[in-house]
C-alpha cells in the first residue's frame, strides 16, 4: 500500500506515519509543498531509525498523479459519509489524507466524491490527530489482507 499525506504540516506527526509505515510495510508519499523540512530534526527524531526502512517520495502535483495511476485509491476525511471500514482494501490501494490544518481542497471532493470515507467520532470534536488515524485506517486494511508481511 502506498500511504499520501497531502502538505502535511507537523514533523511529528509525519515521523510517526513513518514508523507505522515501516513496521506495516507500506510506502509514503508526502504532497509538497510540506509545513517543514524533511532534513528538520524533530521529523528525523519521530521516525527514529525507521526511516530506512521505508520508500518515502515527495510529489507536488496529486491531481496530476492521481489521474496517471491504475490503482484504486481512497481519500479519508471528517466530511465524508461513508465509514473506512467500508472499503474492500487490497495491497495496491493508494491511502490519502489531507493536511492538518487544511484537510483536503474541493478539487478531490468534487472529481472523487465517492472515494472518500471516514473514522466515526463523537459530535463536536474537531479530529483524531493524523497519525492516528492514519495508523487506525492502516490496521484495517492490514487485518483485512490478513496482515499479509507480518511475522509469523
């Protein structure tokens, strides 16, 4: 699975998603332009020594590189209507979630309406922080696919 954080604003957290990465064997796409530097030392210290073991590119158009992929992606946000565990997951899913700060612009809400899903919450509670449901949106998928590359 390929994991696409897009303009992720906090070292944290991106550190985080990639240790989540590594011990699930998934790749990371981070969207440009990106709230901090990926030399900055808070960003190396979350993913600790878990940075080498993960493919992590940069990309800086996702519209563009949506429409030239061939695999089935999902895009995961608090206004969607449809819950994560919906989705059949398979290994060439291509995982999306948008910004912090932001979330994701209209562009994706409005071409891709019907790929977008959702963790429940309580009402009036702005969002779980990225790199947990990053992490929650992962497992599911992973105990879906049988937790296909997990030691035995």
């Amino acid at each position: 699975m390929k994991i696409i954080l897009f303009q992720p604003q906090i070292p944290q957290n991106t550190g985080n998603i990639v240790r989540t990465c590594a011990v699930t064997g998934n790749d990371l796409i981070l969207v440009k332009p990106l709230g901090f530097s990926t030399s900055n030392r808070m960003l190396k210290r979350a993913g600790l020594d878990y940075w080498k073991g993960v493919h992590v590119s940069e990309i800086t158009d996702l519209l563009n590189y949506l429409e030239t992929i061939h695999f089935p992606f999902y895009f995961f946000s608090i206004h969607a209507t449809k819950l994560y565990t919906a989705i059949d997951y398979s290994p060439e899913d291509h995982l999306i979630f948008g910004s912090e700060t932001s979330g994701l612009p209209p562009p994706f809400h409005e071409r891709w309406e019907d790929k977008f899903y959702k963790l429940p919450m309580k009402p009036n509670v702005r969002c779980l922080n990225l790199s947990n449901a990053v992490s929650i949106v992962i497992f599911e998928a992973w105990k879906k696919n049988n937790f296909w590359g997990a030691a035995p």
